[in-house]
C-alpha cells in the first residue's frame, strides 16, 4: 500500500500535523511512525507544561504570530477534549533597575502582539505572591498550565478516528525518495507514501541526512535540570513566576513552575547536554557529542555566550548556585527544598556561522518536508505549527 501521506515523529508537532494534514484531506491514508513505545516522550514530555502568551517574541514574528494563536487553539482544543488546564497566570519579576527596564520593553512589545498585560508594583506583587520580592513585575492573566502528555495522547486518537494510522516502536532507518513516491524503512519493514513530513526534534539533522539532503547545520542538545519543591510546600506561589530574561540569550531563565498536577517545579537552567536523548545527570553519549564537538558552529556558539556557558554551568554542578538564581525573588527557599525532578532536554539547531537558530527551519524536495527547527514555545504553538507544515506540505499557502 501506498499512504497518501507520511508523518515521521510522534512528538506534538508531528501530531499537530498528522491532524491537520487530514482534516485539510478528510479521506487520505495516512502513516505516523514514531521510535518510541508511546507518544509525546521527548521534548513534549520533557517540558514545563506552560501554554504561553506570546510576551516575548518580536511583534509581527512568525513566533509571535504563532504563540498567540496558538496559545488560544491550545486552551479551545483542552477545553473540546476535556483535558484539564489552568489559566494560573504568570508574573515576570524584576529585582533591580536594568530588570525594570527590561520588562518595560516587554510591555511595550506584548502590547504590540495584542497582549493585555498588568503592570504590578512591589506593594501589590508582594499582596499578590507573598513569597516573591521584587521592585515591579509584569501579569500575565492568560499564560495556562497544562499537561502536554495528554494533549498528545488526545491528537493521537484524533488522527486514527480519521483514518490515520499510528505505528510505534518504529525508528526509521531508510528514506528514499524515487519520481512518484518516497519509500520509508525500519529493519526488514517497508512503508511508501506519496509525500512524507518529518518532524524529528532532537535527530531531525541526521533524519535529513538519511533522506540524502545536505545539511549545514547541528542539532546541539541543550539540558534543563529542573528541581520540585516538597509537597508542603506546594502553595508557595499562585502564580508562575519569571524572572526578568536577559533579551541576548535564547533562554527564559530559572523560574517557578505551578505543574498541572498541584506541584510546584524550579527551573530550568540551560547547560550542554552529552546526549541528546539523556534524561539522567551525567549521561553521555559518544555519538551525540561527537556530532556536535567536531561542528565549528558549535565552538563560535560557545565562545560568544561562554560567560553565560560557565554561570549555567556552575549552577549544574552546585545546587548553591542554582538556589542563588530562585532566592534573587523568592528568598525562602532553601537547599532542602531542592528535590530531585526530570530533566527535559532542548533540540537546539546551530548553524556553521555560530547562530543558534530562532526561526523555523525546513529543508524540502518534491516529496518531502524536513522540519529541522521549530522554535520554542513549539508546544503551545504546535496547533498553527501543524496547519502551517501541512499547507506547506501540500504545497498550499498557510
């Protein structure tokens, strides 16, 4: 047989898509290989479980553009499917003078992505969260909380009601694209499909490789180490709570996490990881490393953040560091309330040039769509990632 389409990944964006490839086509046969036992297990799994609002991303973007909408279609597709969220809301903590200048532009810049933001005094974000000190801060009423998982779990059983079919276990190792049709392989299995989209997070370079495709960039996994603070301790905060982001650097910064489940996490920091799919502390992988310690992008990366690099860096190694970048706006914790918690690991693209790239990133044939980078917050915006890959797929506009 010969599916209309084929989706390698099973990850939220190469659901999303799945999805939308078939409510765009109600009636095509579609395939979804995934290489794990179930869904949503890498990055979708890994993450904050945060539906964000789209604050900090330049108005007009394709990540503005993309987070708002998406952060609406995520709270519509929970609500239709009864999956549980919270719209907790989130304040973004300013400590000193530069931070207040900061989160003023941020004002300036969510306002002009259609954002209802509030801007918070210490008076009132002390009444607000009285465990949390700062000179001002920023309120976002919309930012939610959810459980990504499950939203995956949700898209997967949408893609079979229409026709879809979903194969686990399966890591591909063939793809060969002929005149007519691109054949997929795994082991001694073969699959065809008549246009094929892969979104492969954290191996979508070497997904592209396989395909025959020239790629010029690495994917370099990036590690946040998160902690969780102790059951007692889970009505610390009603709120999220942001510190003031550095605008230089790709990362949000260690922040407080209200979990969907009641619990409250810390984190995370962003340190090289020695593997891309390594969850526990310390693991390595030859391979993985290897990919990326012999790109000279990576090195050029490495140099021009390398005071970030080695402050991240000491905060993976100490826990008295970590704990210094929370007690900057929430001075009561304490070393104990640091419990261990699962890392989530980031798919980085990095280009020859050093840049870390913030944008999509496709590479394409007559028959295939690669999509090799898909910024953060993909997850939030991974219902409009989906319609948007699937137009392009098909050759539409989005």
């Amino acid at each position: 047989m010969t599916y209309d389409f084929c989706v390698i990944g099973g990850g939220i964006v190469g659901l999303a898509t799945a999805m939308k490839l078939l409510e765009m086509r109600p009636g095509a046969s579609l395939l979804l290989l995934e290489k794990e036992a179930r869904v949503g297990v890498h990055q979708t799994g890994h993450n904050s479980g945060v539906i964000h609002a789209g604050i900090y991303y330049k108005p007009g973007s394709a990540k503005a553009k993309y987070c708002v909408a998406g952060a609406v279609a995520m709270r519509a597709f929970c609500a239709e499917h009864r999956i549980p969220f919270e719209m907790c809301g989130k304040l973004i903590v300013a400590t000193n003078p530069l931070e207040e200048r900061r989160i003023a532009e941020l004002f300036e810049r969510a306002t002009a992505n259609g954002l209802k933001l509030e801007r918070v005094g210490a008076a009132e974000l002390r009444e607000r969260e009285p465990a949390i000190r700062g000179t001002a801060a920023l309120l976002s009423p919309e930012t939610s909380i959810v459980d990504f998982v499950k939203v995956c779990e949700t898209m997967a059983r949408r893609v079979e009601a229409a026709g879809g079919t979903i194969v686990l276990d399966t890591a591909v190792d063939l793809v060969r694209e002929t005149g007519s049709e691109v054949e997929i392989g795994s082991g001694e299995r073969r699959w065809s499909a008549r246009r094929l989209v892969v979104c492969a997070g954290l191996q979508s370079d070497r997904m592209a490789r396989l395909a025959g495709l020239a790629v010029d960039f690495r994917i370099v996994p990036f590690r946040g180490e998160y902690f969780r603070l102790p059951a007692e301790k889970s009505g610390l905060i009603r709120h999220l709570i942001y510190p003031a982001p550095d605008p230089t650097l790709p990362f949000l910064g260690v922040h407080l996490t209200r979990m969907i489940d009641g619990s409250v996490t810390v984190g995370p920091n962003a340190v090289i990881g020695f593997a891309r799919e390594g969850y526990p502390k310390l693991s390595f992988d030859l391979r993985d490393t290897l990919s990326f310690a012999g790109f000279p992008g990576f090195w050029t990366l490495v140099w021009r953040h390398r005071r970030h690099v080695l402050r991240e860096l000491r905060g993976s190694l100490s826990r008295a560091a970590y704990l210094e970048e929370c007690r900057k706006y929430c001075p009561s914790l304490t070393l104990a309330d640091l419990l261990p918690f699962r890392a989530g690991v980031r798919a980085q693209a990095v280009l020859r040039n050093g840049e870390a790239v913030e944008d999509f990133l496709f590479l394409s044939t007559p028959r295939m769509l690669h999509v090799c980078n898909a910024p953060s917050p993909a997850a939030t915006s991974a219902l409009p990632i989906g319609t948007m890959v699937a137009a392009r797929l098909l050759g539409t506009a989005a």
